[in-house]
C-alpha cells in the first residue's frame, strides 16, 4: 500500500500517529520511516515534524535508518540471559556476519535487540518479524535462517 | 469409530513457538489422510499453562494429555489413539522422581495445585468463539449487572471482594473505581494496561491470547461502573498474537451487540479500541501509557493528579491491568464472599506467576494467593534441573527483588513479601540455583532499566547510568569498599526521588541483593573472586 492511502485510511487526529508509523514502517521494504513519510505525517496530522520525528525516535520498534527486509528481535531479559541468549545472540552475529543493529550485505536481515518478548518459559527466544520462535539452539536458528532464505529465493 | 474427538491444542505463543502450527499442519493432514475431518474437531486454545512441555495437546472425551509433540507424531496420535483407541504411551508425560506415567491432564502435579480464576478458559476454548465464551457463562456477569445491579452495587461487590491491582502496585480496585466513578465530568475513560514489558512476567499476553472475552466484558462492566463510554485497551507491539485474537474478539463482540450502541438493548453505550505499543518499558507506567494512546512520547508525568482526577486527553480515567480486569466478571457472578474467602486476611483472591528460569516446569501458574515459595518450586515448578540447589528467586522482574533459599516459606502474598523487602510485582518469578551470580543479576536489572530509563528525570536517568558503572566495577574486581556504600546510599535516593514507577523501583534488585548477598558482593570487591563462576570469565 502507498503512504497516501495508509493515511487517508486513518481520521487526522494526533492519537493516530502511532498506528500510521507502524503501517507505514511495515509497508517498505527496507523496515524504515524516511525523512519524506515523516514530513508527510506531519502534514496530514497537522502536527510538527519536530513532534513527529520525537515520537518515531523515542520508540524502539521505530527506525528512522533503512533496515532489512526481516528484523531479528534476539530476548535479551534475564531469565534469557539465564538460559543462554548470550550463545544464541553471539552465533546469529556469527551466522549473519552483523552486529546488533547493522543489516546484512544482502539486506535480509537486521539484527535487534528486545528487552522481553514475554515467552520466558521457552527461554531463549527471539523474534522474526511477527514470528516467535523459542528454545533456541543454534542447530534451530540455522534452520529458522535458511527458511527465510528459502522463502526469498523459491 | 462412534465417538467424536475434540482435540484441544494449544496455540499459546510459546507452544507456538515450539512448533505447535509444524504439528498441527501434520495432524491436519493425518485427518485428511484417514478421512477423520468430520469426526475430529481440532480447537486452537489460549495457552494451558504449561509451557515447558510445549507443543501440548489434550484429547478428548479421555482427557489424555500429549507433551512435546513433533510434527512426526500426529501419525501415531491419529492411528493408534483416534483410530484404535490406544493412548501412545510415548508422548505422555512422566513424573520426574517416580517415572511414573501420567495420562490425564487433572493428575499432573503442576495442575493440581492451582486454583484458576484469571486463567479459567484458558487451554480450554478457542478464545475467538464467542459461542464457546458464553458456553463457560462468558457475558452473564455482564447480563447480571444491568439487570439487578446498579453501579453502586458493581463498585460495592469489587470492593468487598478484596481484589487488589494486579500490575504492581496492588492498589485496592473497588476503591480505584468509585474514586474514577465520583469524579466529575461527563467524559470518562477505561483503560485497560497490556503493556506487560516485566522481563519475566507473561501472564497477560496469555490472558489476551487465550481469554480474550473475558477482558472486554469486564471493562464494559467497568465502563457502567464508572460511568464512562469510551474504553481502550494499550498492547505493546511484541504480543501480534494478542492483538490479532483480542482484534478479532472486539469485532465479534460489535457484531452481537456487546459492544457499541445500546448493549443488550439495556441503554448502555461502550465502545473498545485497541492501541498498540511500539517497544517503550515506560509506557507500562500509567501516566506514560496514557500520552502513549494520544500518540506523544510515552514519558510519564508527575503524579497527582491521579489518572482518576485527570487522565487520558485529561478526563477521569480508569486504568487497571489485565489480570485485575479478568478477575471481574466471576467476582460479579460467584460474589465478593466468595473472592474474599480465597487468600490471605489482606490479599484475596488467586495470583497468576509466571515461573521461569532454572525450574523443571516452566510456565504460568494460578495459584491462591499466600502460597508459599517452597510449594511453588518443588510442588508446582518439579523442583531445580538436576537436582540443581536453590539459590534464590527474583520476583516482580526490575522492579522487585530476590527471596533468598533461607525464606523459601514465605507466603507469596502482597504483605509478607514486601516484609522481605521486594514487592509481588506483576508476577513474574524467576527460579535460580547456585549457579547465578547476583552481582551479575543485578547487573543485568539495571542494565535492563538504565536502558529502559526515558530520561525525562535526572534521578532515573544519570542515577541508573551511575549505579551500573559501580556494578560494572564491582563484576570486574576494579571497585572499592566504598563504592558498596555509594551504591546503597545512590539506589536509596533515586527511589526516593524518581519521577515514576520505573526510576523509583529501579535499585531495588541491587539493593535486594546487596541485602541478602552482601558477602558476594564483597567476594568480588575484595578477593576478585566470584563463587558461582560467571564474573572474570566474560570478555565484556
């Protein structure tokens, strides 16, 4: 969906801005509210860019960066970190060749982290897109990683 | 085959993400296979509690509860149980010391202690099925309150009843209500709090995921109660699961008329919105959730004026969590005697605990609330993975503290816990064994926290930064004695001093430790050493 008709399918009023910015967000390719949405938003919303732009950097679901077509949330909160989620974040660093928040060369995927994804009794976890998967191993993640390759290639 | 099969799976987000859709596609299949579609129904539940186990299935009429199911086993669990009625006896579950076989659901000991109220349909009806809903008396509490009751009589059984908020605070919710129901203005809301960010606690999205109607019907009763037409209900954006059945519940709701115009043609007008997060801790704050609905920056605000005198777009507002809300309707239909039997002199009603960590069963537990942690641990949780001793368990996730092996007897109850210095929290209870260090736990917190800090107070945010280099320090052996007591005297101010909930609660896992593990924290400081092996050996 275009940006003009995300918009129009919301009333302009400011408690809107959230959902828009996720739609928006969502509908791109590369996972991101550029300069030209937040400009547009403000227009429509009649609210700010300054105001805007405070609201898509103080959340962390929000990018203002160009991101990957698939973004991985690895659960970093304790009971995690008590079941391993150090080993599973270190080897998705070392499966994708990124650090946490860079993007991979083919832009499939941006590595995130999440403060709790609430699923702690199949600790550790992470986050594909909408997609929770838990118990990892990195016998597991190599498989979850190939799926999503798979599924761009075939 | 005569009889029927109903086929409860659980669709929870953790048995999901399990694998639970990998199995269910394979059971599908297996039924086509067979030509069992018409014979089998498969109901897709809310989560059954019991997550560890997961992907779980119980079939019925037997009751026969299925464990770590792999896609591969659907075959077996359709020709032998389905077809031939012979239970597979490899997929059930096994009592840890005795092995023990155990095929009923009700005889596992993780279900027999529990006392479900909050969790009542979860794992038993497809949560978007308002039909089933109603089938487990879904909406007659609502039917009761507009016929017999006025809100006066709503607000006096919620007080009666005992019932105390189950976000954190533990604020009585009876009196929460009439305080929203005397302020004046024709313009009220409801507010529901699903912004359950508490590493640990998962109670709620389970609650959404599996018992949707529950929610909506009890914030329509408070919606009479208090008398306001608008309600909304804030889900962070973590919880897509949650949000596409409680979407899905309000549509169905609208359809029949429980929501909107003229409910039950009783003259009441409620209408529910969902709003979602965008990945902000802070917005579980009340004040900060409540600029969130109105698209801002989710940064709290001081307090007063409560929420009750001046809150969404600056009306009265009422604002309970989820917990508290599915409580309602069976306080209404069972009565406030009956809630208030359950409990503790000063804390009524059941507690949902979200056990994780190092504990054999994994998962959400209801249970009375003044059980003790031993019961929870050894009873319920199956006791520490081999055999593992038990250290300690944090409970109320960053905001909360530890209860150490020496008070394992303690009642889990508001008053009792607090004594031991931490608080109840939103429930969450993470087991640990000798094996964590709490320095390091602690560290993790704040780590948490300080991140989660959104700023807006010095306190919180130069506070928080300011303890975590002195713990940063003390974990790597570079500190001073010193140091200790500045940490102490850092994390007593900024309680003190911190704007809201996050910032005023955020030492408390570091002062909880330095409590009760007071000779760990000089084991580092002073011998460079650290007993459960964690410390030196990170290259951080």
């Amino acid at each position: 969906m275009d940006r003009e008709k995300i918009l129009k399918k919301y009333e302009p009023t400011r408690e809107n801005l959230l959902y828009i910015l996720h739609d928006i967000q969502n509908s791109k390719d590369e996972k991101y509210l550029s300069e030209d949405d937040l400009v547009a938003v403000s227009k429509y919303l009649k609210v700010s860019r300054s105001e805007v732009m405070g609201v898509a950097t103080f959340y962390t679901m929000f990018s203002v960066k160009k991101r990957g077509h698939h973004i991985v949330r690895v659960c970093v909160s304790p009971p995690c970190q008590l079941m391993g989620s150090d080993t599973v974040f270190n080897y998705l660093k070392k499966t994708l060749g990124v650090k946490e928040g860079e993007t991979t060369d083919d832009n499939m995927f941006t590595l995130e982290t999440s403060s709790c994804l609430g699923v702690c009794a199949v600790a550790p976890a992470m986050m594909v897109d909408d997609d929770m998967y838990g118990n990892l191993t990195p016998e597991k993640i190599d498989e979850i990683i190939t799926k999503y390759r798979e599924k761009k290639n075939g | 085959m005569a009889k029927i099969y109903n086929l409860l799976l659980c669709a929870g987000a953790s048995c999901i993400s399990s694998g639970g859709y990998s199995f269910r596609d394979k059971l599908v299949e297996e039924l086509k296979k067979h030509k069992l579609e018409g014979m089998v129904n498969i109901v897709e539940t809310g989560c059954v509690g019991i997550c560890e186990l997961g992907p779980v299935v119980i079939v019925y009429p037997d009751g026969v509860f299925y464990k770590k199911l792999k896609p591969e086993d659907a075959k077996d669990i359709v020709e032998e149980h389905l077809l031939k009625g012979r239970v597979v006896q490899r997929l059930l579950y096994k009592e840890k010391d005795s092995e023990k076989i155990v095929q009923q659901a009700t005889q596992i000991p993780f279900f027999q202690k529990q006392l479900k109220i909050v969790l009542r349909n979860c794992g038993i009806i497809d949560p978007e099925s308002l039909e089933e809903y109603i089938g487990k008396d879904g909406y007659s509490a609502l039917a009761k309150v507009l016929t017999e009751m006025s809100p006066e009589d709503v607000i006096k059984e919620i007080k009666d009843s005992g019932l105390r908020g189950r976000g954190g605070a533990g604020f009585p919710t009876g009196l929460k209500w009439e305080l929203v129901r005397n302020s004046k203005g024709d313009e009220k809301y409801v507010v529901c709090n699903a912004d359950e960010g508490d590493p640990g606690a998962f109670m709620d999205r389970s609650v959404l995921e599996g018992d949707p109607f529950s929610v909506i019907e009890a914030m329509t009763i408070a919606g009479y109660a208090v008398g306001a037409k608008q309600g909304y209900v804030y889900v962070r954006a973590e919880y897509p699961l949650a949000i596409k059945r409680l979407k899905s519940a309000i549509k169905k709701a609208y359809e029949e008329n429980l929501l909107g115009k003229n409910i039950f043609g009783k003259g009441l007008d409620f209408d529910l919105e969902i709003r979602v997060g965008a990945g902000a801790f802070v917005c579980g704050e009340e004040t900060a959730l409540m600029h969130s609905i109105e698209g801002q920056r989710g940064t709290p605000s001081p307090k007063p004026p409560f929420p009750a005198d001046k809150g969404l777009f600056g009306k009265p507002t009422l604002i309970n969590n989820v917990e508290t809300y599915a409580n309602i309707c069976q306080i209404i239909l069972k009565g406030s005697k009956w809630f208030s039997s359950i409990g503790t002199e000063k804390s009524k009603g059941t507690k949902v605990f979200a056990l994780a960590g190092e504990i054999n069963n994994t998962g959400l537990v209801e249970v009375p609330m003044g059980t003790t942690l031993r019961e929870m641990v050894y009873e319920i949780g199956g006791g520490l993975p081999n055999n593992k001793k038990f250290k300690a368990a944090q409970i109320g996730g960053p905001s909360g503290g530890c209860i150490p092996a020496e008070f394992i007897d303690t009642p889990l109850d508001y008053e009792s816990v607090k004594k031991l210095g931490t608080i109840i929290g939103s429930g969450g209870l993470i087991i640990m064994s000798e094996d964590t260090c709490m320095v390091d736990l602690a560290k993790y917190f704040l780590e948490f926290t300080q991140d989660e800090s959104c700023g807006k107070c010095p306190p919180c945010r130069i506070g928080t930064k300011k303890m975590l280099e002195i713990l940063d320090r003390i974990s790597k052996g570079r500190a001073k004695q010193e140091e200790l007591d500045l940490l102490i005297h850092l994390g007593e101010q900024i309680c003190k001093t911190s704007l809201c909930g996050l910032g005023q609660t955020a030492p408390n896992p570091v002062l909880s430790t330095i409590r009760y593990f007071k000779d760990e924290y000089l084991e580092h400081i002073n011998e460079k050493k650290c007993r459960a092996g964690i410390c030196f050996k990170k290259k951080k």
